[in-house]
C-alpha cells in the first residue's frame, strides 16, 4: 500500500503539473474565443436584421409620383472596379454623360446622417428578392439596401446595373446564385411603372472586370445584377434583357 502511495506521487513531476496548468489556460482560451466569435456572429446577424428593416420601411413608405418635374442634367462616369465591398480603384478619364431625369427619387438619411436617394425597386419574384434601389454606392449605403452602380435612369435604354451584399442569411443577393436563364427580373421607378425583364445569361469575373458595365446594348433596355461570390474574391455577374 505504502509502495503505491509513493508510486503515484513520484509520477505527479513539476513538469506534468505545469503541463496541466498550460492546459487549461489552453482550455478556457478556447471557450473564451468561441463565446467571442458566437457574440460577433450574433451581433452581425442582429446588425443585418437591422438594415432589412430600414430597406422593408423604405419600400412600404414608398408613394409614387404619377407628374414628375422634368429637367436636364448631366452625371459623370469615372469607372471603378465592382464594389460590393470596395477594394482597389482603377481611374480613367472623366466622360460626361447626358440623361433625362423623367424619374422621381425618395430622399431618406442614414442614422449618421447622410443624404440618400431611392430611385427604383428591383424584384425578383422566384426568389423572393425585392430590395428598394438606392441611386448610388457607398459601403454605408450597402448595409441598408442594393444600390446603382452605374446606368441610366430606371428602365431608360442602356444596361442599368446593381450591386448588392450576398449575406449567408440570404437577404439582400445572398439568393442571386440560384437564379436561372429565364428568371423575370422587374425594375419599377419612382412613378409606379414597370418595366420585366428576362435572365439571359450568368458568370462570374475578378473585381477589377467592369465589362458587365457597358453601355453598349445597341438601342435596348438591359439590368446587370451584381454581388460577391467565392469568399468575396469575384463577382457574380447576371445580365436580362427587356421583355418585349
């Protein structure tokens, strides 16, 4: 009995208790950084609830204007990469670009207090995607709702294009990849018209390919939806077409 006493207590070494001591601390560091992680999560997923509010009162406050004032005015292109979340920028040379303005806007403010504008809602009915449009991209903005990227005035001739988040909670275009050739994507402005537009093709480019951009769509009216994919590292591009 005396033997085993002495046994066990020979093999309790300086170097086992401090390897025991060095496992727990191994131990609560571990629980301490998931209950962290846990809590970011939560936080994010409460934050995003937070902006589909904003973006659902938006639409349901939204009241058209059947009379708009009608004035000429010219907006500058200078060509960025796609930003649904802003990385580097390739500049070129400024081109002004002459639009109508025959489409009413919605002002709001964001809770920092910067002035914004909605011009459109896009809708895709398949995939219960239906977001108010704000008229310009910032990582701010983004949060709240799909914004324009570049184009013409909603439904006007050109390729009126839109980018917006890919959240794993599927709000915003976090469902975009499941669209299929075909799909019906609607554009409505801020005077209550509509116009359908039909998917015609789908793919994925690097962030600094703007070529999804283009205006050149020989006289016919175009949308080009835009979001993250592949951990943020590319682009999902879908194009339609006008329905006539």
């Amino acid at each position: 009995m005396n033997q085993i006493l002495v046994t066990e207590k020979l093999y309790i070494t300086p170097e086992l208790r401090r390897k025991k001591k060095l496992y727990k601390i191994q131990f609560f560091l571990s629980v301490f950084l998931v209950c962290l992680l846990f809590s970011y999560y939560i936080y994010a997923e409460y934050d995003r609830s937070k902006s589909e509010e904003v973006s659902k009162e938006i639409l349901s406050g939204i009241i058209f204007n059947k009379e708009p004032e009608k004035e000429d005015t010219t907006i500058k292109r200078t060509d960025n990469i796609i930003v649904v979340a802003l990385d580097e920028i390739v500049e070129e040379d400024d081109e002004e670009i002459p639009v109508s303005t025959q489409t009413s806007t919605a002002q709001y403010a964001t809770e920092s207090g910067v002035n914004y504008t909605v011009e459109s809602i896009v809708n895709v009915p398949r995939l219960g995607i239906n977001y108010p449009v704000i008229s310009e991209t910032t990582d701010e903005l983004l949060k709240i709702s799909v914004t324009k990227y570049w184009g013409p005035k909603p439904n006007e001739v050109g390729n009126y294009c839109i980018v917006g988040h890919n959240y794993k909670n599927k709000k915003m275009f976090g469902r975009l990849s499941e669209i299929v050739n075909g799909d019906i994507i609607e554009i409505q402005d801020m005077n209550g018209n509509t116009v359908k537009y039909t998917v015609y093709d789908q793919y994925v480019v690097d962030p600094a390919d703007t070529s999804c951009t283009s205006q050149l769509t020989n006289g016919k009216r175009e949308v080009t939806l835009i979001t993250c994919t592949n951990y943020g590292s590319q682009r999902l591009v879908v194009k339609a077409r006008e329905v006539k």
